[in-house]
C-alpha cells in the first residue's frame, strides 16, 4: 500500500492558488483512476483505490500548510507504513512552471509543509516536485504561492495534472523513470507523434549544360593528308 500526499490549504478560496497544485493534483489521480468519494480521517481528506493493482490511499491533510505532518504522521501509523510508504506531491519554486521532478528523500528547501511533514515522520519519504515557477525575489513569495494561477498557466497545468493521473501507476510502484516519461508525454508530447511523416521531394538534379561544340576549338586531323586544320579554317586558307 502506498500513502499519496497533496499539500495545499484547505477551504474555497485557496482552491486554486499555487501553493495547492498537491491537492489539484490528487484530484486528478482520483477522478481519473476511479476512487471512493472523498471522507474525512486523520485530519484530512482521503480517498481509496487502486493504483497498478495495489491499494492505495490519498490524503489532503486538512491541517494548514504548516501544519501538514500532523495528518500524514497519524495516517502512516494508523495504516502501518514506514516513510517509504508515503510520497508527496507539492508546489516547487526553483522549478520552471509546468516541470517536475522526482526525489527520494532530502531537506525541506523552505517549505513549510515539507519541513511539519519530517519534524512528524522524518525524512525517507518521496517528493514529487510540480514546478510552479519563482516571482524573482524572495519578499514576493508568499504572495505568489498564495495567489490563483493565472488563466495563461491553464494549458500547461492541466497538461502537467493529467501526466501525473497517467503515471500515477508507475509512481505508486516505484518506476521513476516510468512515471517521469508519463508526464513528459503529456506536458512536452513528441512534434510528429501521431502524425504521417509528409512526403518530401527530393531535388532533381540535372546536368549542367555542356557548351555548344567549338569547330576550331578542337581540330581533328583529316585521315588522308594529316591535315589538322578545321574544314573551316582550310575553306578561308583556299582564298588568301
């Protein structure tokens, strides 16, 4: 079994900022794969089902941001998993929006909900990093992740919600690179996938045109007297 973690906020009018792309994400995962509606249990909502034939539950800690590792401690113990059991998916200032990478282990990088989840459980679980981009300087953070996502950032969110759906079944089984390539088929799919290569004409070449034959540029010797003169060199030389 594995325990999926969205951070976000909890509440309507955090629904759509930054700082919830975790939660956006498990929505996805939930809808797309089919589990139970969502209920209240450890401090949070959860949802179950399966992911790649193995049960997995998810969770949107209910707790605050800050707060976080209140709800994944007491879920882990109650559904007797180690760190290795738990990954969790959150916004990521130093990665460009729309990027993602994955992370086993490590600090807290500043985030909050990073730095209650090890003070609860430590720090052996997995990271999923959904890049959100960074305002330019550190006085703008908190107002940029506490922000809604701007309506040019639609396209490539849905497209980064939904490769995280598509490799959710890697993910829960611990093919990185599986669940790597999932996303990036979604956010940066192949040019010409899907579509029949167009034919491409190949140049024609043709051969350069040759100079028209020069009587006197090339004399041939007459057979019989060994004249080399050209027929019209000899016809001028008959009237001198």
């Amino acid at each position: 079994m594995k325990l999926i973690v969205g951070l976000g906020n909890p509440g309507a009018q955090y629904a759509r900022n930054r700082h919830n792309i975790g939660f956006m994400a498990l929505d996805r995962i939930a809808q797309d794969h089919g589990f139970s509606g969502w209920k209240s249990r450890f401090q949070g909502q959860t949802a179950e089902g399966r992911l790649g034939g193995d049960k997995a539950v998810l969770l949107k800690p209910q707790t605050f941001m800050n707060l976080s590792g209140q709800s994944v401690g007491d879920a882990m113990r109650y559904l007797k998993l180690s760190p290795a059991d738990v990954i969790v998916l959150h916004d990521e200032l130093d990665l460009a929006p729309g990027k993602l990478r994955l992370k086993q282990g490590g600090g807290h990088a500043g985030h909050n909900g990073l730095r209650s989840i090890i003070q609860h459980i430590g720090d052996g679980f997995a990271r999923v990093r959904l890049g959100i981009g960074h305002p330019g300087h550190k006085d703008a953070v908190a107002g940029y992740v506490l922000h809604d996502f701007a309506k040019a950032d639609e396209d490539w969110l849905d497209d980064l919600l939904r490769g995280v759906a598509d490799g959710a079944d890697a993910l829960a089984a611990g093919d990185g690179a599986r669940f790597q390539n999932a996303v990036a088929q979604r956010v940066a799919p192949a040019r010409n996938a899907g579509r029949p290569q167009a034919a491409v004409a190949k140049p024609h070449h043709r051969a350069a045109p040759q100079p028209a034959a020069d009587p006197a540029a090339d004399p041939v010797a007459d057979p019989a007297t060994g004249d080399t003169r050209s027929p019209l060199q000899r016809l001028a030389d008959r009237f001198r």
